[in-house]
C-alpha cells in the first residue's frame, strides 16, 4: 500500500543526529519550519493531484495533511469521515492510487496520484527545505 513516499536524500540521518545536540527548541523549530515546507508546497499539489481521481477525489482531497516531524511530511487518509458505503479516504487511497479493486465491487481505475504528485513538488520542498534548515543552523549554531 502506497503509505510513504520515499526521497532518498544524502546525509539526512547525519544532519537530524546533529540537531540532536543543539536541544529540543531547536528540534521543535525544525518541525515548526518543515510543517510549514509541507502545508505550503506538498499539501497543495496531493490535494490538486487527488482532486483529478475519477469519483473520490474530492473525499481524499479533503483529508491531505502535513504531519508534525522533522522532515516534511504529509499524511493522506487518516481522518474518520466515511462514505455511505463505509470507506474512509485510507480505505481508498490505494485502489484509487493502483485501480486495484481487491474485494470491492467498485470501479478504480489506475490513475497514479501520489507519484505524480511527489514529481510536482519534490524540487521546490527540497530547496524550501533546504533553507529552513540553514535559518535554523544559523540561528542555533552561535560561536564563541
């Protein structure tokens, strides 16, 4: 099940084991600048994605958003709200994603949202990203 989309990014495990040293407010403020990274860029273009699936989109779009970490993360079908038929946007984010029906009698078709929107935004959270890293550093990295 499409739950993650994965970046590999060279030396993340490094850079968040360092921020470990400077403290909790500035692990805290960290989380703060890359929530702010996902509700601007990664959260818009999930929901633009999710609004063009076929039948459900506008149900998954509603239920797109960032998640408090460290890194900028969006979480997609955790909310409680459920179809007539008893689906909630979780139940429906893969068969929508693959068009794989499993057990249901419900037409998905392939339609690859959450690839497609990992593609629109991944250079511009990157370099967002990037620079809230540095105006966190710069201001927790104070010399004598």
């Amino acid at each position: 099940m499409p739950r993650t989309s994965v970046v590999r990014v060279e030396g993340i495990n490094r850079l968040l084991r360092a921020f470990n040293k400077f403290g909790k407010e500035a692990n805290a403020e960290l989380k703060a600048e890359a929530q702010q990274v996902a509700d601007r860029i990664m959260v818009p273009a999930y929901q633009s994605r999710a609004r063009a699936v076929p039948t459900w989109g506008s149900f998954l779009a509603q239920d797109i958003r960032s998640k408090k970490d460290r890194i900028p993360a969006v979480n997609i079908g955790y909310k409680t709200p459920r179809l007539s038929g008893g689906a909630n946007p979780l139940m429906l984010r893969y068969p929508t994603y693959s068009g794989q029906q499993r057990a249901s009698a419900a037409p998905f078709q392939q339609t690859m949202w959450i690839k497609k929107a990992g593609r629109d935004y991944k250079p511009q959270a990157m370099e967002a990203y990037a620079d809230a890293v540095e105006r966190v550093v710069r201001k927790w990295n104070r010399g004598p």
